[in-house]
C-alpha cells in the first residue's frame, strides 16, 4: 500500500495541479459566452472604406461633402481574453462595429452590436441625445426622381425636445442604406440633403 501511495502521490499532485490550473485558465481567461456579426450583419459597416467621400445636394440648392474617418471591427471569435477590452459586459463578449464620419464639420460615429439573443442594435448620437441599440428595421426611400433604396435605417430626433432649439442648422434625421451609407440627413429648418453620387457609384 505504501508503495501504491509513494507512486500514487508525485503522479496525481501534478495532474491536480493541472487540472486546477486548466479549470482557472477557462474561468478567469475565457468568455462566459459570445456573439458574432456574420458577413450580411457587417456589410452595413464593410461595405464603406476610410477615406470615402459620399457627396449631397440640399433641397436649396447647397452641396455637402461627408467623408469617412475611421472603422471599427470588434468581431473575434477568439474565446480568450487576450485583454481587458470588451469586457465591460461582465464576461461576456459581444460584438461590434462602427464607422467614424466628418459631417458639416462635425464627427459622427454609426455603431451596430450583436446582442446575445442575437439581435442587432443601431446606435447613432443625434445632437445632445445618443438612439442607442435601436432594433433593425429597414424602410423605403426615394432619394431622388429616379434612386430608390428599400435597405435603409431612420434615425430621427423629430419626437426630442433639444437643449439648442434655436440651432435650426442641426442635424434631426439620418437615413443610412446598408449598400450605400449615408444617404440622406435632414437639418432642424426643414433642409434635406439628399446622396447625389449613388448612380456614378453603380
């Protein structure tokens, strides 16, 4: 028995040893659980490049340039916690893409997440108010006599009282086409800005 105990103890203590470390490893280093966008969900972000110009004509007659600054892509399917980024929902990880964009001199920034019952959010900041984690919901609209999109997301701050009512030249209206981005915004006056460049990009 003592031979079986001798032999027993230095070859069970390092597997004990490993086990507990494995078993702390998969605790402390994993995610609890995930979410990833899949191709379809990202193309409302990838299908825009950094440094694209989306080009718009007012109902006044004035022209905009919006300019694309920055993408973001947080969609690993890595279940290691290589950082602490992205734990801000306890250990959970979920996933996320943005695109940063100039807009009448202003930055803006687009956002969609993948929740866990694998619902997609929109997030979109509208002066002093942030539309967070809206539920996809796809609209048609007419940009023009002859451009028609029935892939587009509304952001809208119509029903917001905002703290600067009297700034008539701020944004209250987004519309963002999966295909094409931005498409149309609309300013507190009544100004819509419509994409005018769709077409040339066809």
């Amino acid at each position: 028995m003592r031979r079986i105990s001798k032999w027993l103890i230095p070859t069970l203590i390092p597997t004990l040893i490993s086990i507990l470390f494995l078993w702390g490893f998969v605790h402390t280093c994993t995610y609890d659980s995930m979410t990833h966008l899949n191709d379809g969900e990202l193309e409302w972000i990838t299908n825009r490049y950094v440094g694209e110009k989306m080009h718009f004509e007012s109902n006044n007659g004035e022209f905009d340039t919006v300019q694309i600054t920055q993408i973001i892509i947080e969609n690993t399917l890595n279940p290691i916690k290589w950082s602490a980024f992205n734990t801000s929902f306890g250990g959970d990880y979920i996933a996320y893409a943005g695109i940063s964009f100039n807009i009448r001199d202003v930055g803006d920034y687009i956002e969609i997440t993948k929740w866990e019952n694998s619902s997609i959010g929109f997030s979109l900041p509208i002066k002093n108010r942030r539309l967070d984690n809206m539920p996809l919901n796809t609209i048609r609209i007419q940009i023009d006599s002859t451009t028609t999109l029935n892939d587009v997301m509304i952001f809208d701050n119509f029903h917001y009282d905002t703290v600067d009512q009297d700034d008539v030249s701020r944004i209250i209206s987004y519309a963002w086409s999966k295909k094409y981005g931005l498409v149309q915004y609309t300013l507190a006056d009544g100004t819509i800005f419509n994409r005018i460049d769709i077409n040339k990009n066809d």
